[in-house]
C-alpha cells in the first residue's frame, strides 16, 4: 500500500538524522517520554480499561512500569559500547553497535504501554527509527502512547499505525524495515520469521508461553497456593508468562488445591478483552471438562467479556489446557507422584518461555534452573526477578532478548573496524 511505503520512508529519512544524534541526547529524549507518561498515567489507564477491560489500577501499574523502562534505556543507551581487539601494534581494531536503521514494533494488547516501552525505548536510544503498530484490541491506548511520546522526539523517528494483522503484515514484509519486533501469538511469529527471511530483516520475537508452575512435597500448601494464583490469575491470566498449568506433589494436593479453591472463589469473575477471548478460554474448560478433568470452581461462561477464576482438578497432559495457552483465568491442577514426575510433566512441550518451581529443596531448585527448558526459570516466586533482567524465549515461543542491557544489542547491528597506516 503507498501508505506503508511512504511511512517507510519517513522513518528511512528520520533515522539518518537520529542516528547523527548524540547518545546522551537521545538518552534525554526518553527521559523525558518516561516523564510525560507519568504525568499522563490517568489517561492512559483509562484508556486502557476502555479498550481491554484492565482495571484503571492495573492499567496504571503498567503505565508506570513503561515509563520506568524507558528512564531505563535513557540510562543504558549513552553506556552501549563495543570492544577492543588486539591485533598488531601498529593498527586499530574495534568493534562499534551501529543501530540497524528503521525497527516495525508490532505490539500486544495485554500490557500495551509497559511492552511498547521497551521495545521501542530500546530502538530509539540506540538510534533506529520505529514505525509501532499497537494491537487493533487496544486501539486508544496505543493512539494516545504514540501522540504523548512523539511530542518528546523528533518528527518522524516514531510513527504510530493503527490497524489490524494485515497491516502488521505488510510492514513485517516491507523490505525497506530493517529489524521486526513482535510481541503476540505463536501463529503471527512464524509468519514474520517468513517475511523477514525473504527481506532479510532481523526477526525478534517473543510468541506466547504455556508455562509450568511445579510445586513441591515440601512447602507450606497455603502459601503455594497464594502463588499458583498469583500466577494464574493476575491480570485475568492475560499476561505471556502467566501459570498455564500447574503439577502438584502428591503430599501438599488436597491442601494445595483446597486453598487454591479458596483463591479462585475470593476472585470471583474477572474481565477479558473481549468476547473472541472469553469463548477460546470457556472452550478450553469445556474440552478439559469433557475428557475427565472435574471442575472445582468457576467454569461459567457469563454474556459478555469476563471468566470466573476457574479451578480445574484431575488433568491430565492430553488435555487442552495443559497442551496449549490458554490465556485466562484458569488454573488446571494435574498431582503427580514425586518431584521428578513434575519436572518431566513441566519439559512437556514446544513452548519455552518461562517457568517456576515452587520448593524448599536447594537440590531440586538447583535441578530446576539446570533442566527445564524454557527462557526463564523462577523458584519460589512466580514473577520475581530483578530490574534490567532480560529474557530470551525459546521453542516456538520465540528468539531473541527482550527487556535488559541484552534488547541494546539485538537492536543493533556490529561493525568490525581495522585501522592501519599506509605505507
């Protein structure tokens, strides 16, 4: 379409200028995109309730989580350096990061301004361009974030395009793009990773999760509990590394899933982004339902987009809900003998992107850090982790870092430099 071309170009145009811009300058740019959300974090949280159904409070943990990212980079950026090499004494060597010219940043709905943010906060210091395609099911979000942090740069170094998957397709597949970043489903992922090997843009992609939350013999059934729903219900379970399904010891089970119960109950019905969402989450509880598993608490589908906090008991791994992601609030219990079982249940499958093991044992949480395969393992908090930490999924739930010092290199590209005199 002309219009993706000349969107292009722009940012083409845009970036020569940028890149030319000092990094501590660049750096002060997103300082002051991190100060203009926080001044707007009202706005912003409301539209966010609007489009996905997120309460205000939630949504304006995730604005400020998106301005902090950004006062991040403002500090990382100016400090990304390259390296020496030792050659012979009478030349140079050095490896420089040079940005990789104009980034598309296609971007999910679930925590539309935190996950923007870093993205794009990660592109802009290091001197790219970005051309950022919000989800279609947070349209008002993504126009407003667009509208606030542009005002703090220069024209055209971020542009923001509304429209759907179609639209994100065409600028993945535009050979003008230098460097795609999606953030969404396993399908979309791999339809990017196709159109970037036929540009040759780089590809970054983190593409959803079905993680794995084991629970040991040895801890307090309660407090695993408060855990397990933590994980599994927080922000309605609509979140990449929220539980997706959940292998219990056989010794803490019924006290386990007796408080988990409890949990689910105190939730109560929960809202979703829409209705699309709601019927791919009832019909995983359906399909569980009908292949034995029993349902402890919830499993309602009420009109319009919400779910109970559901519990479900007796899985087992043909189930749907522990095969595939979910993306609800839905916490499918399978008990297992030992925890060996467990950790041979939670290596089950193609994604890898994040993990957690609940246990008092340094051994098994040795093991767990060692042996599951995902991008991300976490023991005894299912989301600890410090600030700045990156991630890199693996499987079919993507490839590349994101967040971190680590998202500075992906977004750019080395140069090795040998300098000698003439003769």
């Amino acid at each position: 379409m002309p219009e993706t071309a000349a969107t292009i170009a722009t940012a083409r145009q845009a970036q020569r200028a940028w890149a030319a811009t000092p990094a501590a300058e660049r750096g002060a740019a997103l300082r002051q995109a991190g100060a203009a959300l926080r001044a707007r974090v009202g706005e912003l949280a409301k539209a966010n309730e609007s489009d996905t159904g997120r309460l205000e409070a939630e949504a304006a943990e995730g604005v400020l989580a998106g301005a902090g990212t950004l006062e991040q980079y403002a500090e990382l950026g100016p400090v990304h350096r390259g390296a020496t090499l030792r050659g012979d004494i009478s030349a140079t060597d050095f490896m420089v990061p040079e940005p990789r010219g104009v980034v598309v940043a296609l971007t999910p709905w679930n925590d539309p301004v935190a996950v923007a943010c870093g993205l794009i906060g990660a592109a802009l210091v290091t001197g790219n361009a970005v051309v950022h395609k919000p989800s279609e099911r947070s349209p008002l979000t993504g126009a407003l974030l667009g509208e606030i942090l542009a005002e703090c740069l220069p024209d055209g170094v971020l542009q923001t395009v509304p429209g759907d998957g179609l639209v994100g397709a065409e600028l993945a597949g535009h050979r003008g793009v230098d460097l795609v970043a999606h953030v969404g489903s396993v399908e979309a992922g791999r339809a990017i990773a196709l159109a970037c090997a036929r540009t040759g843009a780089k590809a970054l992609l983190e593409n959803g999760g079905n993680d794995p939350l084991v629970v040991d013999g040895d801890v307090d059934p309660a407090w695993a509990a408060g855990q397990a729903a933590l994980g599994a219900f927080a922000n309605s379970g609509q979140i990449c590394v929220s539980v997706e399904r959940i292998y219990v010891h056989q010794a803490v089970a019924e006290e386990f899933v007796a408080a988990l119960a409890v949990e689910a109950r105190t939730r109560g019905l929960l809202p979703l982004v829409d209705n699309r969402q709601r019927d791919k989450v009832d019909a995983h509880v359906r399909d569980a339902v009908a292949h034995g598993a029993q349902l402890l608490v919830g499993g309602d589908a009420p009109a319009g987009p919400q779910y109970p906090a559901t519990v479900l008991t007796g899985c087992t791994a043909d189930l749907m809900v522990m095969r595939e992601e979910t993306f609800g609030p839905i916490a499918p219990v399978q008990v297992v003998r030992d925890f060996d079982e467990g950790m041979a249940e939670a290596a089950t499958g193609e994604y890898g992107l994040a993990a957690t093991v609940l246990t008092r044992s340094m051994a098994n949480a040795q093991r767990a850090w060692r042996e599951l395969p995902a991008g991300t393992v976490k023991v005894n908090s299912v989301f600890g982790g410090a600030p700045g930490g990156a991630a890199e999924p693996r499987g079919v739930s993507g490839s590349g870092f994101g967040y971190g010092p680590e998202l500075l290199d992906e977004m750019t590209q080395t140069k090795v430099v040998h300098l000698e005199p003439a003769p």
